[in-house]
DNA sequence: TTGACTTATCATCATATTCTAATATATTCG
DNA sequence: CGAATATATTAGAATATGATGATAAGTCAA
C-alpha cells in the first residue's frame, strides 16, 4: 500500500467531505443507477428544492456529479466511476449483511 | 450495483464525515503501514497533541480505528482493514497518477 | 405575453466542527 | 516520593456547514 501524497490529502478531504452528508450520499447511490434530474432526486430523496439544489452545487463544484440541462430540467450524473468503487467499500463496511 | 437502504445511508454517512478530514484522512494513511502511536502520528502529521487526540479519539468512536495502550504509549490501529478499501478507491479518484 | 413549472441563488439563522490553551490522568524513572 | 513523559479531557472562541424561505431566471405551452 503505498502513502497518498500529502498534497493529494487535502483534495481527497475535500472530496470526502463533499459525500459525507445523508442527503449527498444518496444522491450519490441513486445516482448509481444512471442520470437523473431534480424533480426525481427530491422524490427520491425527500430533500427540499433549494435545499436539494444547494447540495447538487456542491458536489458538481467538487468534480463529483456532472449536470446537462435538457428543456427545463437539469439531468446529473456521476462525472467519475470510480465514485462506484467507492461506495462498493462503503457497503462493505456498512452493510456486511447485504451480499454484494 | 445494489442500493444502500435508507437506514445505513446515515451511518455511513457518519462515518464517511468521520473521515472527510485532512489530518483524521492522514492518519488512517499512516496506519495502512501498521500501528503507530500517538508521538509518531504527531509527527507524521505534524498536528498538537490535543488536537491529534481529539482527532484519533473521534475516528475509535466511530469506529474507524482501536486502540492499545502499552506502557505510557498508546497504540492505534485500523479496526477494519475495508477502510483500506476505501483509501485505494480514494487513490483512484485523486491521485490517478500513481501507478497502483 | 402570461402563467405554470423547474432549477438556481441569496440571506439568514441554527447547528456542528475545529483549534487552542489549560488542566487532568497515568506511567516510568531516578 | 517527585519529576518527566505520554495521552486524554475540557472549555471556549472561531469557523464551517446546513436548512429554510424568498426570490430570480430559464423554459414551455396556451
């Protein structure tokens, strides 16, 4: 296992903490299954418009999700695969029951 | 790619927020090599001792790392070598230069 | 153009996180 | 015992983050 340089650990903080949230994160596991827009992650979410919005911001600004605007509403998905990897780890710490 | 229930999405979130931190992030790199105390973490990392044992003891809260005391040393371990896991996914994402 | 609808942004308040400094506890050694 | 060392805990201030409500801006359809 080799050390993550210590210029990278900030970003990779950074990104962490752009996931560490309940309402990112499933944003994110939906995500998962391909795009989405707005309207169908409040649903799926139960988040707030402006509140759902604000967190979407962020995790674009943080290179996380990518948005494409189609009529009048905005479609995000996942901008890096590996972002499954990741949440694959996750489940492994945090749902030993389910057999993935 | 299977969902994370509702009921885990918080936990894991949690626990991700636990790691979501430059010096907490550091740490858990430092301990991919083996145990190490609390000395030779201030000096991997170059943060105080009380802020360093603050960190060290919010990541065994949640359960991210244990600990040992031997003699007036303390030992800190990673509890669950998937964090490793998670740390190669993060290696991935932010540091996609290194050849691992 | 008007009105409905979708999304983004802003201001503000509430809460959480982080750091520092001081102090406490425990262990070892002389 | 008393001093030195290692670690933990606490209180407080500074900063960051999150939720809400109001509003703005873009799109579509009548």
């Amino acid at each position: 296992m080799q050390m993550i340089p210590t210029k990278n650990i900030k970003e990779a903080s950074q990104g962490l903490r752009a996931l560490a949230h309940e309402t990112r994160l499933a944003v994110l596991c939906h995500l998962l299954q391909g795009p989405m827009c707005v309207q169908e992650l409040m649903a799926a979410t139960g988040a707030s418009q402006s509140n759902l919005s604000q967190h979407l911001s962020k995790m674009r600004l943080m290179g996380i999700l990518e948005s494409e605007k189609r009529g009048q509403h905005v479609y995000y998905r996942i901008a890096n695969p590996d972002f499954g990897e990741l949440v694959l780890a996750l489940k492994r710490i945090y749902c030993p029951d389910m057999c993935s």
